[in-house]
C-alpha cells in the first residue's frame, strides 16, 4: 500500500516529503505504516453468523443498525495477518489509484501498477511503474537497492539479514516506506482504542472472487477492506480515505496474488540497466514536522 518517493541527483538519492499529511500541496496521499497499525486490535476468535445474515453490499437492502464495533469485522484482520505471516513465498501485483489535490482544488487520481515478489526470510523485489519509467527496490539478503530508471540513477546500502530488519531500517534510518509494507503488519498490534468502528458489510465479487467486505473507521481515516472468503484470506481490496481533509483523498488498491510461486536466482539479483550509474544515498534531512522526514529535492 505504501509508495515509496525517493529523489535522485548527480550528488545522491534521498528519499521524498511524506506527502501523507500534505495531499493538499499536490502529491499522492500516501498511506503511512504507522496510521494502519493502530487499527489492529486482537480480540478472541468467535464465530461470525454476520457474515450470513447481512446482505450483500451490492444490495438495495438497508443496513439493519448493527453495533458500531462488531467482534467479526476486528477479528477479520487478526485473521488475515496471521494468514499472511505464514506464507514464506508470494507475488503480488497491485493496481492502485492515489488522489492528489492540484492548486485549482481539483482532485486527481494516480495511477500505479506495483509488483513484489517475496521469498521469505531474506529476499524480495519490488518494481512499481507509472507514467514514468519504473522504479523499486530489490533486497538479496545483504543489500538494498534503490533504483529509478526514468532518471538512470541507483543506490547501493548495506542491509540486515532479514525483511522485517530491513523494513524497519528504512523507516527508522532513512524514512524509506517500503511500497506495501502493511501487508507485514496487519494483525500484529493490540490498541482497542484507536480504532472506533468495525463492520461487516457483505460479500462483493472483486476480479471474479468472492470477498468479505469491512469497513473500519479510527480518528482521522475511513477504510474498507475486501478479504477473499474460504479458507485463503487474503486481502482483494483496500481503501483509505483521509478524512482531515475537505477533499477526502482515497488511496484504493487492487491485489492479485499468487502463492508458493518459482522464483529463479536472478529474480533477486539486481541488474543496472544501459546508461544507469550508481550514486550515493543521502539520509533525509529533519523535516519540521515530524524532525524524521526530509523534503523532496
């Protein structure tokens, strides 16, 4: 879910502003990691006759009014992160629309089609494309590269032996999100007071599968999510509003995935491409709002 923005120059790369709290000054409002995790409260596993009494979302039936906090929907994301947790190789391809507020008020969605494929504990590659030429990350156990193919620029950094090592050090030592990094989290925190609604709203059909679909709501966001019903629940739909503001930005994402893939050994293997040089990685300057964050270059 998360998009990473990283800059590049002749003199280094460093990452971008965190246009997370800042849609309004025409970036994508990404999706921070840490807005996610408060949602994730761990409440016991219970049965969920809900999932059968209410209609299905494409329904003209009303909604019967239904407890703000419904057990089902909070127990659904425990359920999907510890289903997520226990695949140790995975391809996602995600198609997703980011909403930024241009100066005329208007606002505007951002297509993007990211691609990662993980092998755990130690490997994975993500290659995200746009209107520009791709850029990602690719991580082989030792290193991380950074690479930007529209401006023929890669970065090289030393790395700890794990994924869960590495997506920490990005954020913590260089403010680097790494593009879907929830799907790491989901499940795993246990705040009962952040988030303040929990609905079942029906089944929906997302790329011909059937999916539970949730809405959940915390101070700040909207979100809904569709998980794949039956015995893989895995996520098929995500989206976020951002309801600070007037415009209400959204980031909404479709997953695709494939489970227990092959992978080659050059899959994890970076290749520059022609024309590409390596230059060094600057460590975000502190940013006035969070004193972690740098601005974009």
């Amino acid at each position: 879910m998360n998009l990473s923005i990283f800059r590049c120059s002749d003199s280094g790369c460093d990452t971008g502003h965190d246009v997370s709290r800042h849609a309004g000054r025409g970036g994508p409002a990404m999706i921070k990691k840490r807005l996610l995790l408060g949602c994730l409260v761990a409440l016991a596993h219970v049965a969920s006759p809900a999932f059968a009494q209410a209609p299905s979302s494409g329904s003209d039936e009303p909604l019967a009014a239904q407890p703000e906090m419904q057990t089902p929907a909070v127990d659904a994301l425990n359920r999907l992160g510890t289903y997520l947790r226990g695949l140790n190789s995975f391809r996602i391809e995600a198609d997703s629309v980011t909403d930024g507020v241009v100066t005329t008020g208007q606002t505007i969605g951002f297509l993007h089609h990211t691609e990662m494929s993980v092998r755990k504990p130690d490997r994975f590659k993500i290659v995200i494309t746009g209107s520009r030429a791709p850029k990602g990350m690719v991580y082989d156990g030792h290193s991380v590269v950074l690479f930007d193919d529209t401006h023929r620029y890669y970065s090289r950094l030393p790395a700890p032996p794990t994924i869960k090592q590495v997506v920490t050090d990005a954020d913590e030592k260089y403010g680097v999100q790494i593009p879907l990094v929830d799907l790491f989290y989901w499940g795993q925190q246990e705040d009962d007071k952040t988030l303040t609604s929990a609905l079942f709203i029906g089944l929906d059909k997302v790329d011909g599968k059937w999916c539970n679909h949730y809405a959940y709501q915390q101070p700040g966001l909207d979100w809904e999510l569709w998980i794949e019903s039956g015995s893989r629940p895995l996520p098929c739909r995500f989206v976020v509003t951002d309801t600070t503001q007037p415009s209400r930005p959204q980031h909404a994402v479709n997953y695709h995935w494939t489970l227990n893939p092959k992978f080659d050994a050059a899959t994890f293997r970076f290749q520059p491409g022609r024309g590409a040089h390596e230059i060094p990685f600057r460590e975000p300057d502190p940013s006035p709002d969070d004193g972690q964050q740098g601005d974009a270059q």
